[in-house]
C-alpha cells in the first residue's frame, strides 16, 4: 500500500523538519559520541513516531514549527531504545547501515543511547521556548517518561521470553502493548496534549494509538519472516535466529504437530541455524496459517482503534482523515 | 575524617527517605527487571547526591518531606549510571555485591538501568503532589537532563581516553567535570531550585558543587589505588586493569624517567597484568608524588568551592555550614 499524495506530502515535511530539530539539538563533544548518537537517525526511518505527533497536534490547531520539537523527541526516544536494542539483540545491521556498536564498540554504543534518551527530554522543554505552557510540557514529559518506563517493562519481557517455554498469545499482546505500543501512544497524547486538546478526547486517542501501534509490531513480524532484505535493511529471520516468540511463531507452535513443532523449536533461537533451515522453518510457519492468522488480529486492531478516533472532536478535521488513513498504512505496508 | 555527629544524623535520615521514595517508584513488571534495577540502590551507597539536594533544599525552607522526591531523583540518575558503566567497564563487583549484568545477564541490565534513567524523571514529577509549581519543576528537570547529557559525554571522554597516547590534566579535569560533577552541581541547584532560592545563589552553588565534585572524584581515584577492598566494595587497582587515565596516573606519566614510565605504560589496561604488576605500578605512582600532588589539587577546589559558598543568602545557616562540613569530607573521606 502506498501513502495518500496528502499524506505522504505532510509526512515529508514532517520527516524534514524532526530532523532538523534534531540536528539542532545534537552538536556536542566529544564529536565520536554525537557521531555514534546520530548514526541510526541519518541512516533514515519512517519517521512515523513524528507523524503521529505532529498530525495530533494539527487536529487541536498547533503548527508544525512547534510541534516539531516534541515530534523530534519521540523520534529521539526511539532510536535511544533501537541503539540499546541492537546491542541486546547483537544485530549488525539496521536501516542498511552497520548498527551503532559494531561501528563504535558497545561502551560508546551505550551512551549513545543514553544520550538519544537525555535529548528527548531536551527536545520537549524546548517547548517552552515556542510558547507552550508548563503545565503542558509538565504533562507531555510525563507521557515521555511512562513511554520510557513501559518500553523498558516490555523490552525486558521480550528478552525473557526467549528462555521460556511456553508464552501465550495474551503475552505476547501484553508485551508488544508495552515494548511498541506504549511509544505510539504517548506520541499522539503528547501532541495533543501541548496542543491542549480537551480532556475527554486523550482517552480515545490513547486507545487509537494503542491499537494501531500493536498492529504495527504485528506487521513487523510479519515482514521479518517475509519481505526483501534490501527493503527491510537488515538479514531476514534475524527474529527466527535470537529465538524471539513472534505472534507468527507462538500461532504455528500452537498449530503444529509434534514434528513440525520440534523442528521450529529445533531451529528457533540457535545461533548455529542454517539459512536453509530458517527458510525450512519460515515455509513452515506460513503453511500452518499464520499470516492469515497474524493479518487478522491485527485488522481487527486497526478498525479498533479507527472506531475510537471516530469518536473525536477535533478542531481541524482533515488531520483525523490522514491519521486514519495512517492506521491502514500500517498493517499494509511493505517495509 | 568522619562526619560530625550532626551531619551524620541528618544525612542518615536523608538515606532513609530517599530510599523509601525510591522503593515507592520501584513495583512494576516484570519483576526481573525491577529486581535488577533495585540490586545497586539495595545495596547501599552513600547518598552523597541525595543529601545535597536536601541540604540545598533545606537552605531555602524547603523540607525533607517534599525534598526527598529530586534526591530519589538523583540517586536513580546516579546509579543508572553505575548500571551502564559496570558493563562498559566489565565490572564484576560494586559496593561488595555482583554487578547487575553479572547476575541478570548484560541485555537485562542494559534495560534496568535505563529504566532508573526514566524513573528519576518519575521522581521529579512526584514533587508536583507536593505543592511545587510546575515552573520550578520544569527548572528541576532541565538541570537534571542537563546532568544526564553532560554526564554521558564526560563518560564517552573516559572511554576515548583509554585508547588516547597523550591525555593532559586539563583534559582530565574537563572530563571530570562531566562525568562526575555535573550531577552534583545538578543536585545542588535542583535543590534549591524547587525550594525557590534566589537567582542570584544559583551560580554560586554551582560553583560550590561542581567544586567539590572535582574533588570527591580526585578523592575517587586515590582510594582506588590505596584503599581496602573490604571498604571499596570492589577489587582495588581497577582502574590501572581498565587503563583508566586517571590524574594519578598522568601526573605519574608526566614526571617518570623513562624507565618507570615504560613500566607504567606496560601494565596500564592490560587484562593480563598481575596483581603484583599492578602493586608494583601503584607503588611507582605513589614514589612519583602523585598523592601529595592530587591531594593538593582536590583541596584547592574544595577551598574554592567552599569560598563561593559562603557568598549565599540562606534562609537556614545551619544547613550551609553542614554543606561546608561535606565539602571538607569528601576529600578526606576513607571510603
């Protein structure tokens, strides 16, 4: 699925002006940290964090010359939990680039991240410079801050899944809830919130972005197991390989039978694995039914979370249109 | 030198506050991560930052009761330092207990101390409960992300400096001054900030505590190099094993003939020195003077700190001669 002419228009715009803000925020000493900092967020992104911000700002009036800055924080926040994630998960390479460790060592690599994670709280003080209130930022930090909390609750569960045994579909919701979607929301609330939408909207975009952000990790999985390297900028089943319980992955083990079943979990999380096997495992996952299976919760998601942004009343109603087209863009896009 | 019966005491009460406001913070899930975030604080420390901030606090009026919360603060933001560092350095031991990666793996401890990281903005939030105004709350949390940037920068310098042929006093002062004191000229002024001192003490209590911050690191690495292990919490020598450029070890750089420094140099971060190598360089270090000289040094910030100091309004004058008390400490500190 490809953007609207409108949407990817605005998203463009978006993209450019986060990025500016960041490269106001990131000169410091000594250089090679800034350089490690920055290393991920110049090799690129969807910039679909920023998006959510800046067009949940639009919809309650605020431009985008100010709602930039808080835009560039979640965008910040981000790529601290990318950094820190890939040392973790000892990938080697993000966005077609080397990730920020094999470039700079892990010690470097670490503060890079903490770094990223200092300047997204430096972007949304920012505010306070273009006119936004302290109540306001007060609260957009506190959003920033339970977004750090409960992606750090979901990360931790995602690398203590790998050891258990049995994680069940519950789980993995509750996980990727915290890990990916805790971010999406507070990225929306943060918008509106500084753009000072009335108290009884926050609720229903938190559920929007809630939603539309699980369907987003859903589709993520999806396109680990399916898409182009050259579209996904790192190997394919890289998820196969560190042993992670996708939604994908916990489905066909319910499904399968006791062989198919040993042979995923002979494979899944060995770092020996051959190519061929991942692609014997990967073939295997597919037949057992668990696109289709995978592609409908996450619809059922999205249509979720379009019901309840239905339910708002915003100042500026083409910035709804574009975020609900957004929702769909999400579990049909192809990188 | 140990503390007057009066500091002691209220220092000890200080300690127990701010962990019980940490222990407020501290439940969530999974209880892994909290568990490994705790480890650290559980283990002691001590609560330096923390009793700046509520001595500060105090000079202006403002009491423990509400205080406790930006020295919760701090203490988180010190210790997710500690977290991040004892894996950079390959630490196994601190305060006499496992590092955190050492028991929960490096991916899980990567995570817990970021969580620390966002908690301590947690904790500054709290304050607005307790009848701070959000002006002076978003004061509090500039300088506490200031802390969090310059901090990070000050430990990339430690990491460069490892691999760096030439490193200069005034490089190591300047990388001092980041990593170490700038959380305690933050926790000074969040202190007073949020207990409404006036603008014009702000600057003279940065300079105290950016001073004594120099000198309590100085203080650092001599005990490094001179103190029990029992009293360390960690092995001694560490230092010398990581090939940390310490101002002992440049200012015995600097004054060695040529075979003393080849000495040094031979053994400085190599992994596979002994313990009688490194007693051997550390005996060196010692005979070159650097004591005599890093003593002296650390003294005269402290004195120029203490001068800038007394040049403030305080509401409370008992508080600022207990700050005074501390500056003294921290150099002639055993531990």
């Amino acid at each position: 699925m490809e953007l609207s002419k409108r949407v990817a228009s605005f998203a463009s715009a978006v993209s450019a002006m986060t990025y500016k803000r960041i490269e106001e925020l990131a000169s410091g000493r000594p250089a090679e940290l800034y350089e490690a900092s920055m290393h991920l967020i110049r090799a690129g992104g969807k910039r679909l964090r920023p998006l959510l911000v800046a067009l949940s700002s639009k919809m309650y009036g605020l431009p985008l010359e100010v709602s930039s800055w808080a835009a560039a924080s979640v965008e910040l926040l981000h790529n601290f939990t990318l950094v820190h994630d890939d040392i973790i998960d000892r990938d080697e390479l993000r966005r077609g680039v080397p990730t920020v460790h094999k470039v700079w060592g892990e010690g470097l690599a670490i503060v890079a991240g903490d770094l990223l994670f200092a300047k997204s709280y430096e972007a949304l003080l920012r505010l306070l410079d273009y006119g936004v209130s302290y109540e306001r930022v007060a609260s957009a930090i506190r959003e920033l801050t339970w977004a750090a909390i409960t992606v750090a609750e979901g990360q931790a569960m995602d690398i203590l899944f790998v050891s258990l045994e049995r994680v069940s579909v519950e789980d993995y919701i509750e996980m990727v809830r915290r890990k990916t979607a805790a971010l999406f929301k507070s990225s929306i609330l943060i918008g509106s919130i500084i753009a000072g939408a009335p108290e009884e909207d926050l609720a229903r975009l938190s559920e929007f972005a809630t939603s539309i952000g699980i369907a987003f990790q859903i589709r993520d999985d999806e396109l680990g197991l399916m898409a182009d390297e050259s579209v996904l900028g790192k190997p394919r089943y890289s998820d196969l390989r560190e042993g992670k319980k996708t939604l994908l992955v916990l489905y066909a083990l319910e499904r399968a039978d006791e062989v198919r079943r040993r042979k995923i979990l002979n494979s899944l999380g060995r770092p020996g694995a051959t190519r061929a096997e991942l692609e014997d495992v990967a073939k295997t996952i597919v037949e057992l039914g668990a696109l289709e299976y995978s592609n409908k919760l996450a619809e059922e998601f999205v249509r979720r979370g379009a019901e309840a942004l239905d339910s708002t009343n915003p100042r500026d109603a083409e910035s709804r249109e574009m975020l609900k087209e957004l929702a769909l863009y999400v579990t049909r896009r192809s990188y």
